[in-house]
C-alpha cells in the first residue's frame, strides 16, 4: 500500500476533506501544499509514496511543474480536477484523475489505480 499521500490542494475546505478521507481509508499524511513552491520540496524530500494533485491552483498556477516533479522522482500521482481531458497537459492525459466533486469512494478508487 502506498501509505503516504502529498495532497496539493489550494482550496482549504477540500483539502480537509481529501486529509479526512484519506485518514478515514487508513493513509499517512505525507503533506500538504497548496502551490508549487510548497509542494517541490516535499516531493524533493522523497518521503512520500504517492500524490493527489490539483490540476488548477491559486493565482492562476497550473500544477505542471509540480506533475513533472512527481514523474521524475517516481512517484505515482492522481490529478484532481473539475475540467475534462482538455484541462490535462498531453503529456498527463493518460494519468489517473480524481472528478470533482468526488467523494471517499472515489478517493479509494484514484489511489487504487496508482497501486495503493
């Protein structure tokens, strides 16, 4: 089971909610970030197994550099996201997504795709 999971989320309400499914569904925490800058040292860090990512982030940031971050270092990562398979960069459109509004079901369901 990938235990540990990066949640970069910039909507605080719904990164709870990701935080208390994850909890719920018996997941590490293994961060919390709501931009880039936040998020690639954790990634850095390597002390995370896997990651759900929002595709859209604050101030307009999409998470790309972030989803090059993941696949670079290995780490296995679900986009979350409202949009279709127009809001994923090509070379991401074959990754796992997380439809918003989701709920602990689905969760369960991204992670398991990634193997965990």
């Amino acid at each position: 089971m990938r235990n540990r999971v990066l949640i970069v989320e910039d909507e605080p309400l719904i990164a709870m909610m990701l935080e208390d499914f994850l909890d719920a569904l018996g997941y590490a925490g293994g961060g919390m970030a709501d931009c880039a800058a936040d998020a690639l040292p954790l990634i850095a860090a390597g002390e995370i197994d896997c990651a759900i990512v929002d595709v859209n982030l604050r101030n307009g940031e999409k998470s790309w550099a972030i989803a090059d971050a993941l696949a670079g270092a290995g780490i296995p990562f679900v986009f979350a996201t409202g949009g279709g398979d127009e809001a994923i960069a090509d070379p991401y459109r074959d990754r796992p997504r997380l439809m918003k509004p989701f709920t602990i079901d689905d969760v369960a369901r991204a992670l398991g795709e990634l193997g965990g």
